[in-house]
C-alpha cells in the first residue's frame, strides 16, 4: 500500500521573501517615483531663472523661503500620518486652533504668552490623539476620521475667538521671537529645517521609521504574488 502526501503549501509572502523584490524600474532607478517634486522644483527653478532676470536674487529667495516656512511645517505634519498609510485633513484648522487658543489667552488670561503657547500644543495634541483614536482603534477610515475632526476644529475656533479677529494681545517680545532673523531668514525658518532633520532621522535611520514600512511591506507580498 502506498501513501502519498500531500504538498506542502507555502504561504505567499514566504514565497515572495524567496523570490526577492523585482527589478527596479528606470523611474526608481532616477528618484522619480519619490522625488519627483524635487525634478519638478529643479526644472521650475532652470526655466524661470532663464526667462526671468530678477527672478534668482536673494531679496526673491529670502521672500518665499519666509512665506513658505509655515507651509512646510504644514507638510511636514501631513508627512507622519501619510509615512502610515493614512491622512490628516485637519492639520490647517489645527494650526488655526492653536493661534485661537494662544491669542485668546493672551487677551483674557494674565498667564505668561511662552505657557499659552505650550497649552495651545497640548491642546492639538489631545486633539490629535482622539484622532488617532477614532482611526486606530475604532477602525473609521482617517480621511472621514479627520475630515469630521476638521468640523470640529473649526466650530471651536470660532467659539474660542467669538467669530472676530483678536489683534493686539501679543506682547512685543513674543512678536519679537518671530521677527527675529539670523542671515536675513526668520527665525522659524531654521526651526523647521530642525524639525525636518529630525523627522528625516526617525523616518530613515530609526526602527520605528522603518518598522512600518516593513509591515506594509508583509501585508503587500500577496498581492505582489497573486499579481504574478
């Protein structure tokens, strides 16, 4: 009597970890796929200073250096939760929520502008956690997640602010920490290439950057496999 014995079955990902990840593309190959707005800036930059004279002058660099700070911090921001696979579309009206709460304390509270500033973090950061709350544990997709929270966000604004501009409340020396410049850049513009180093060395170089990368990197091997 003979037996025979049935094949042992490999789960995909096994196979795909044998078989390694596939060649590389000439897109990945150039950076394309992930630094393709990097290309798109440097092309930006050739053509506008060939057409333009005064465009590659230091008065217009140190101009929208100034003026984007703020929005790379922004992007910055977006970049954590995008790093996992999921979005934040409040962090506008969560910047709005902490000046709203920093000025609002200014003007009814005799507490020192540096403290307001450091509850004001507390704050989005509580905010913060609820979102993550309700996108980790609760299971709501983070787009509808913070696009509720961003609702929210925006009727407390105008019930912390009384739906009118508070002008006037900051001190000169907290206003002064924001007009300070060092090589004709403010201040805050070095802040957020600090906070953008940093950032780059915890997503890059740290296993809590790369931890989720490798999971997402598991969790697609079926598909990769299936595909083929």
């Amino acid at each position: 009597m003979t037996t025979t014995s049935e094949p042992v079955r490999r789960e995909p990902a096994e196979e795909f970890l044998e078989l390694g990840p596939p060649p590389k593309t000439w897109m990945q190959k150039s950076g394309l796929d992930k630094y393709s707005a990097l290309y798109l800036w440097a092309g930006f930059m050739i053509v506008f200073s060939l057409t333009q004279s005064q465009f590659l002058t230091w008065t217009s660099i140190s101009l929208v250096l100034t003026e984007k700070a703020i929005v790379a911090l922004l992007a910055l921001a977006f970049l954590v939760p995008l790093v996992a696979d999921t979005f934040d579309l409040s962090i506008g009206l969560m910047m709005g929520f902490s000046i709203a709460i920093t000025t609002a304390l200014a003007q009814n509270t005799g507490n020192p502008q540096a403290l307001n500033a450091l509850i004001a973090i507390a704050a989005c950061a509580a905010v913060g956690f609820v979102s993550g709350f309700i996108v980790v544990k609760l299971g709501v997709n983070s787009f509808i997640a913070t696009l509720g929270m961003s609702q929210v966000l925006a009727a407390a604004n105008i019930l912390i602010s009384g739906n009118r501009t508070i002008n006037g409340v900051l001190s000169d020396a907290y206003r002064d920490f924001g007009r300070t410049k060092i090589f004709g850049l403010p201040l805050y513009f070095y802040f957020v290439i600090v906070i953008a180093l940093i950032l780059w060395y915890v997503l890059e170089q740290t296993p809590l950057g790369l931890l989720d990368r490798r999971e997402h990197g598991r969790l697609a091997a079926p598909v990769l496999v299936d595909a083929d």
